[in-house]
C-alpha cells in the first residue's frame, strides 16, 4: 500500500512556525493562547494515529524532539530524519530507541564513518539517492515496504517546501493558534509560489475548534 503523506504543523495567525531568536518568548506566547493545552493535545493524538513521523535535519537539531506520545492515549509512531550526510548529533533524543525505532534517511554522500556511528546508537540508516538530497519518493517508497502506510511530516519550512514542490502531500492539517510571532520562521520556506503549485488543488476538508484554537484539514487534488 502506498505511504499517504500528511503535512501538519502548529503555525501562528501570522503564519509562522516558529521564531527566529526569542524562543522563550514565542513559548509563552503558544501557552497563553492555547492555556488548556487542547491543541497540544490534539497534535501528539495525530501522532499517535500515525505510522511514522517525520522531521529534516534542520528541526531535529534545533528544537531536539523526541517525537513521541506524551499528550494523547496511544503508542508513539516509527521516528525519522531526513538527514542526507548523516550529521545528525549523537546526542540527539531522537537517537534514544528505547521508546521508538528511528529511520535516519540518507544518500550516497554520507560517510561511512557517520552512517555507523548512527547504527551504533541503535538507528536505522535507509539509503535514497545519490545526492545531494534525500530523493523523497524513494523515502516514500522505503516506508510503503516497510509497512509505514501513514506519514505524517511535522518540519520544517525546508521539508514542507521540497514536500509541496515534488507533489508529493497527500493531506494538510493546520493547527491554528490565535497569536503573533511577527519575523518567525514561515510555514513554508523559499519566498517564491511552490515549483507544483498549479498541479496541486487544497480543498477545505474541515475545520474543528480546539479550545481557543482551529484544526483546518484540507486534501489535495492533483490536476
């Protein structure tokens, strides 16, 4: 069965994921506009009704997450890292298997040396491509083999974009929290329409409140 792939992240009424600098402070300003913590909640259930969840290089070395089920009732998803060189740190949380299998996705390009280093920690390193990018629809095709039929992509703005410009989303689910992040990082990186944009249709599926936020689910068409 092919891997459906769903887009979801936590964004501002801004627009952003998260901030450039002051993270302490884009932290308060996330608790105060979801102070029952319902949105929270609702976003480690879509984890925990998932197969796998993944994350680029970028967001697992910045924000160091464990990716697991913590919020919610359920078991925790396969975690994976879109890492083409392998440099994802040793320390890394995301390196503890104790709790869950990690898939570290790599290509041709990256060291022996780092790729057995992540295999020591108990991760599993799946080769796609040559380089120098993990080829996605060979990621794609690795997860469907695996069983992993349910993907759920939570980031970054680099991963979104290279996911929409390839195609490659079958699903978007917006958590919408009502706050400002002003200069925060976008939802989607680039700064240009995406290279598929006039292939793909986002129809509104639904919209859910969450306490003192909304969940918009949109499918995607492909033209």
């Amino acid at each position: 069965m092919r891997t459906r792939a769903t887009m979801a992240s936590v964004i501002s009424l801004d627009g952003c994921i998260g901030p450039h600098c002051d993270r302490a402070l884009a932290r308060r300003l996330w608790l105060r506009a979801d102070p029952k913590g319902v949105c929270e909640r609702a976003f480690h259930q879509l984890r925990a009704q998932s197969d796998v969840v993944l994350v680029g290089l970028k967001t697992a070395i910045k924000d160091n997450p464990r990716l697991t089920v913590r919020l919610a009732p359920g078991r925790n998803p396969v975690r994976a890292v879109v890492d083409s060189q392998a440099r994802l740190p040793s320390e890394s949380r995301l390196l503890d298997t104790t709790q869950a299998h990690t898939l570290i996705f790599v290509t041709e390009r990256a060291s022996a040396r780092r790729t057995h280093a992540l295999t020591r920690k108990g991760a599993e390193v799946v080769c796609c491509g040559p380089g120098p990018r993990v080829d996605l629809s060979m990621l794609l095709a690795s997860m469907s083999e695996r069983g992993l039929t349910r993907l759920m992509v939570e980031g970054g703005a680099t991963l979104h974009r290279s996911f929409i410009d390839q195609g490659l989303y079958d699903e978007v689910k917006l958590f919408v929290v009502p706050t400002f992040l002003g200069d925060g990082t976008p939802l989607v990186a680039g700064g240009r329409p995406p290279a598929n944009g006039l292939n793909d249709e986002f129809r509104l599926k639904s919209s859910e409140v969450l306490g003192n936020c909304t969940l918009q689910t949109y499918d995607v068409r492909r033209k």
